[in-house]
C-alpha cells in the first residue's frame, strides 16, 4: 500500500511539472495579448516571451484559439472562485446582529469582489476576457459563453431576491439590472487609472451607491 501511494505521489508530480510550462504560457501570452491585442501577437511573439521554440509551444498549445480559450476559461474560474464562490458561503448567521439584510449583503459583496477581480494587475486573463472581441471557434465560444450565462443568471436571481426583499417597486427589470451592473463594472479597465484621485475602495462605495439608489432602490 505504501509502495503504490508513493507511486500515486510522483504521478501528481509528474503531472504538476508538465502542467507548470502550459501555464506559464497562458500567463505570458495573457500580457502580451493585454499589451499588443490579439490579433497584432503570433505564436513566435509567444514563444519568444517565453525563449522557446515554436515547435516546443506547439507541443502545449496548437493554435492561438486554443490559448485564448484557456485564458478566457481560466479568467471565468477566478470569477467563479472569487466572487459566486464567496458570495454563496455567506449565511445569516454571518450577518446575524447586524440590521442587513444577507441577500442585500451578498449584492453588495458581489459588486465589491467583481470590482476587485477587474481591478486586479494580477490576472491580465480578465482583461484579455472583457477586452477581445475575437471569434473562437464555435464550440470553444459556446463553453465560454455558456459561463458568462451562468453568471449573469446568478446575479439576476440576486438582484429579483433583493428587489422582492425590499418590496421595490423599480420599474427596472432584474435581467436589465443584471446586465447594466455587470456591464458597468466590466467596462472599468477601459478608464480606470490606478494613480488617478478615485481610489478602488471609493470605487466599490459610489458603484454600490449608483445601482442600490437606482435598480433596486
């Protein structure tokens, strides 16, 4: 038994160091499609970032579709891990004592961990996700669009609990509500200068203000 778990042990091994190159390439060809846009970047620009050779980042990656698609896919899990995954975990009983509503307390946690996702100078992946309007093949397109549908469903559903909760009478659709928040904050990256006067914990506050005077208010 113990022979075989320390067998299983160096198979995970193996298999982490063989991973470790295709993310490296995900990450390089992250910033440069960030800096240089899709379309203007080449598997050799690629694989010059990375000093390999093409026919080593052929091995990994057969098309530049195919880098894009697991950038967009690794781009839709930190959302998915970041933001539905944290706004899911929290109960009344986190904000038991409080006088907040949960279902009001997960929207607002939602529109300030997708601010922070977007924000984020770490993971270019979503900025390559927001910014490129290049077509993937059809397939890989419907997997990730079938994602985003998921997401906006999720805050849809939100903001109908919210809108109920509060008895509200906005004449706001909670589909519109879904996509005008989603689109705002989306569109951040295009004008936000993390230098400039607005600091991004402002940011959070004035969105959380707009939408919940407005959509839901």
């Amino acid at each position: 038994m113990l022979r075989e778990a320390a067998l299983e042990t160096q198979k995970e091994n193996r298999k982490e160091i063989r991973q470790e190159p295709r993310q490296e390439i995900l990450r390089a060809a992250a910033r440069l499609f960030q800096q240089q846009g899709y379309d203007a970047t080449s598997m050799n620009d690629v694989a010059a970032a990375l000093k390999l050779s093409k026919g080593g980042l052929y091995h990994h990656f057969q098309s530049k579709d195919e880098i894009l698609f697991h950038i967009m896919s690794h781009a839709m899990q930190i959302t998915e891990d970041r933001v539905i995954n944290v706004v899911r975990r929290i109960d009344p009983a986190s904000v038991a004592g409080s006088g907040v509503d949960v279902t009001e307390e997960r929207l607002r946690t939602l529109i300030r961990l997708h601010i922070q996702v977007v924000l984020s100078p770490e993971d270019r992946e979503i900025t390559v996700m927001l910014h490129e309007n290049h077509p993937l093949p059809l397939a890989l397109r419907r997997k990730i669009n079938g994602r985003k549908k998921d997401y906006l469903v999720f805050v849809e559903n939100l903001i109908a609990e919210v809108q109920r909760k509060r008895n509200s009478h906005s004449r706001v659709t909670p589909r519109a509500a879904a996509f005008a928040l989603v689109g705002m904050i989306n569109w951040i990256y295009q004008w936000y200068k993390p230098d400039g006067p607005l600091t991004g914990d402002a940011l959070v506050q004035q969105f959380t203000d707009i939408f919940f005077h407005g959509a839901v208010g």
